[in-house]
C-alpha cells in the first residue's frame, strides 16, 4: 500500500523510517474503486509527500513533522491507523521517561482536546515515573515552610499587639490553652 510507503503509523519506528524522499505522486482514477476510501486514502498520500517536498533537503525533519502532524494528532492517527490496519495505542510503546517530551510536542503543535487526549492515553506511563518518596518530602518542607512564615505572621501581630506571652505549650492543660486562646481574642 502506497499510503504505508510514505507514511506507516504501525510504529513511531516505522513513521520515522517511512519513506521521505518521495514528494511527486500521480493517481489514476478506477471509475470501479470506492471513491469514498480511496479519496481519503490520497488525501493522506498527498499531505505525506506534501511534508516531503517541505523538507527535501532533510528527510529527518520530514519524519519528525510526519510523526508531529499524524501520530500526535489523534484524529488523523485513528483514520491512519484505520486504513492501515493498525489497532494498539501509539502511547503504549513510547518510554515512560520521554512521555513529558511527547505531551509537550502534543500540546505545542495541537489544542487542549488532543493535549488531553494524550494525557488521558499516557497517564499510568507518566505515574510510573513520578518519585512519590521525593514527592511527599517536596511537599513536606513546602509545608513547613509554609508553617514558619505563618508562625512567623502571627510573631510579628502578637509583637505589635503587645501580647507576646511565652507559655510552655507542654505543661498546660487544654481547657486552659483553650481559655487563654479566648480571653485573648476576646481582649
């Protein structure tokens, strides 16, 4: 099939390996074909040389904008992969480390809906790589530090207040924190 030739969506591989030279095809019509499957067919034909004659000079950069404009758009990847017989999710094969890349790509060349789209695909692939250990200790020196500058806050009001009472938190009891808290706010 033609439209395998210049650009297979099996595979991120095989998009890249597909062929990028190829930038001229001319299709004689088969007044007995389906015209329907057929015109999407050169549709995608003609789009896949258009990208090659762009990039004549560097067959990479060809690959790369095929990869970008087929496989990371999820409607043109579904009707390629349709008519190509394809059926897995191209997510599946991408490394867990090099899915933030991707999604970055995702959401640089399309809009939100395909942005989530690939998320949605890609989630479990981008969990795994996530440290939850370094996460929570992340965000348990954000909360002490968070916790401080309250302290701090309060520090400085009870400081222009007047009312800086040093109490060992220890030894009392809590119905008398309780009504000193009250006696204070209500002073």
């Amino acid at each position: 099939m033609l439209l395998k030739l210049v650009n297979n969506v099996s595979t991120i591989k095989a998009t890249l390996q597909s062929n990028h030279t190829l930038t001229d095809v001319i299709l004689i019509e088969d007044r007995w074909a389906s015209f329907d499957a057929d015109g999407e067919i050169q549709r995608h034909i003609m789009m896949a040389t258009y990208i090659n004659s762009r990039n004549q000079s560097n067959p990479e950069a060809a690959g790369r904008k095929k990869l970008i404009e087929t496989q990371l758009n999820s409607a043109k990847r579904a009707a390629l992969a349709n008519l190509q017989g394809v059926n897995h999710s191209l997510y599946s094969e991408i490394h867990p480390l090099h899915l933030p890349e991707v999604l970055y790509l995702v959401g640089r060349y399309n809009d939100q809906r395909e942005l989530y789209i690939a998320l949605k695909s890609s989630i479990a692939g981008v969990i795994s790589i996530v440290n939850r250990k370094q996460c929570l200790q992340h965000q348990r020196a954000y909360l002490r530090a968070k916790l401080e500058a309250v302290e701090a806050e309060i520090s400085a009001i009870e400081a222009a207040e007047g009312h800086v009472d040093v109490v060992d938190i220890g030894s009392e009891s809590r119905s008398n924190k309780r009504r000193r808290a009250c006696s204070n706010i209500i002073n």
